[in-house]
C-alpha cells in the first residue's frame, strides 16, 4: 500500500510502499479515503512534540470503509462507512488519560496510509451527510473542542437564554469547529483572529462578532461590540493561544465564568493577576483529546445538527509536503485534507 511515512525528525516526508496490516482479533481493516492534518503531525517532523518514536506512518484522523473483519468480529461491519477516533486507551478514569493513553499516528501507525487495522472500539458509523473528506476532518480537532467546550468548561444548553462564548484564533480546526458546535447548540459565539478575512468567515458560519487580536486594547473594541457591562461579557472561552493575550481573557471573563485552554501557540501566560481571578471566582481548565463517550456523543451530535466540518483545500496524498508546508505557515480556514482512495 501506499504510505507517507516520516524517517526522522527535520527529514522530508517519504512516499512509501508499506506492507497492507491485516486484521487481528477484534480488529477491521479500514480502506482509508481520505484523511486530514492537525498540527501534531507538523510538530512531530519538527521534533517538537513528547516520546516521539521514529520511523512512522502519521495521521490521526481518518474516514474509509472496512473492507476485512477479524476473529471475533460482527460481520455486519464488513463493508461499513467509518470514521476512526484517533484517541487511543483513555482508561477508566474520565477526568484524566491514563498511562496507555496514545494518539494514533505516533508511536502506532497512523492514517496516511491506503489501509489501518484498528481495534472495533475505535470505528464509528461515518454520519451519512457527511463526505469521506469532511468527515475525516473531524477525529481529532472534533474531541478536543467537544472536551473542552461540553465537558470541562460545561456549556449550558438549557436554562435562562444563550450563554456567551468566545473563541480564540478562529481559523483552525479546533476553533473552527468549537465554533459550530457551540452555534448548534444555542450560544451567542464571538471570535478573535489575526485575519480580517477569518473573522469574516466565522459570521458566515454564525458567530455574532469578532476582533482582530493584533489591536493593542483588542479586549475593549470586544467588549464595546458586545454591549458592555455584565451582559457583555463571556460565560464561556475556548482557548487554544495562551501566551501574554490569555491575560486579557481573564478581563472579559463572567463572574464565574469558565476558560478552558487547549492550546499554546503564542507562548507562556504572562502577567496574570491573581486578584482578578479569585474575586472573579473563575474556573481555568486545562483539556486535551477525550474519552470514548466523549468521542460518541460529539459524533451523535454532529449527525443530529448536520454539521459540515470547514474543509480549507483537499489534496492528494502525493502532495502531504505541499500540505505539510501549509499547515505550518498557519494561513489555512478549516482542515487540510489527504484524498487518499476513491
């Protein structure tokens, strides 16, 4: 099969002919359609990211057809639309991954690659609006915004009106797509972003507003379009920055509200002033990846609302430096995408 395996780290990317896996017991064998990049892949080549083990096949999300079943299998999968949660042996505590916890891609072989044997705990139905590209958009991207926006920060989606929610650098996949979710579910979202162009984009997908983060007082031009006073400001964050802006975040936080980050691409949280949090009795929470559930329920809801994840440029897998080199200058809206079989 045909495979875009990385050598070692700092090294361009090989397209290889890798053995086709076969199906264990409990497991499928997937033909892979497409699959999509996150920012892991890239920071992986780059030798920036934990344990990493090398050579490997990468990709952690991906959609395809079971086209083999192992022992122990119901046959009824034989033939099945999937879509893969890329988040591997969560454990029994739902609050915290435990010491088997991997994301696939890095150590275990991932989705670049024409066919994958996963365990049947980790294949769902593909939900049927849903291309094989769009759908492989969502894996990892899907959970690690449904974790921090359903689970840890707990939006309200019931009760006295909208909660409102803000989301941080609007353009990636995550952010993207925490931003429908979050519209799908009844909250009034608003956005920041470097790109006069994205915060356009992101009305388009239902956001009532946005600022470019890259004004000085970025904070207080929000907080003027959003009303002002108690009303104005957010129940809810999704952050995936950090660094010096997250102060800021802190100021245009509810009383009680909840900030969950993801993220750090911006750098270390600088300048954060205690008062402001205790007096303001905020809730900060730290998220990544997700559980099983977690992965289920995002997939329901995804099938229910009929959300199209926002795919930026879909690409053959031939081409995953060109996509590669993209996904690192950051100037994309939505998932890169590998087209892998028709």
């Amino acid at each position: 099969m045909k495979a875009i395996q990385l050598p070692a780290v700092h090294q361009p990317l090989e397209l290889i002919d890798a053995p086709t896996p076969a199906a264990g017991p409990g497991e499928v064998l997937v033909q892979l359609r497409a699959a999509a990049l996150n920012h892991r892949d890239v920071f992986i080549q780059q030798g920036l990211y934990p344990g990493i083990k090398l050579p490997v096949i990468l990709g952690s999300d991906g959609a395809g057809v079971v086209t083999e079943i192992g022992v122990g299998v119901d046959p009824v999968w034989r033939g099945q639309a999937v879509v893969i949660n890329c988040s591997l042996n969560w454990g029994p505590n739902p609050r915290f991954y435990g010491s088997d916890f991997r994301i696939l891609g890095m150590p275990d072989n991932g989705t670049f690659a024409e066919y994958i044997a996963i365990s049947t705990r980790y294949i769902h139905h593909k939900p049927a609006h849903l291309s094989f590209e769009q759908a492989a958009a969502l894996p990892l991207t899907g959970l690690t915004a449904w974790r921090a926006l359903m689970t840890r920060a707990g939006l309200r989606t019931s009760g006295s009106g909208p909660e409102k929610v803000l989301i941080t650098g609007i353009g990636g996949g995550a952010a993207l797509i925490a931003l429908q979710f979050a519209v799908s579910a009844g909250a009034e979202v608003w956005v920041t972003s470097g790109s006069e162009d994205k915060l356009a984009k992101a009305k388009a997908l239902g956001a009532r507003g946005g600022v470019n983060y890259r004004e000085p007082d970025w904070h207080k031009t929000l907080m003027a379009q959003t009303g002002g006073g108690r009303n104005g400001y957010f129940d809810v964050i999704i952050d995936s920055a950090g660094g010096p802006g997250f102060a800021r975040l802190i100021d245009v936080a509810a009383p009680g509200g909840r900030i969950a980050i993801f993220g750090g691409t911006t750098g270390n949280l600088t300048d954060l002033m205690p008062p402001k949090i205790f007096f303001k009795q905020l809730n900060i929470f730290g998220t990544t990846m997700g559980t099983e559930h977690e992965f289920a329920d995002m997939i329901a809801f995804v099938a229910d609302k009929k959300i199209v994840p926002v795919l930026d440029e879909v690409l053959p897998l031939s081409d995953a430096k060109h996509a590669f080199e993209k996904m690192n200058a950051g100037q994309q809206f939505g998932k890169i995408i590998l087209k892998i079989t028709d």
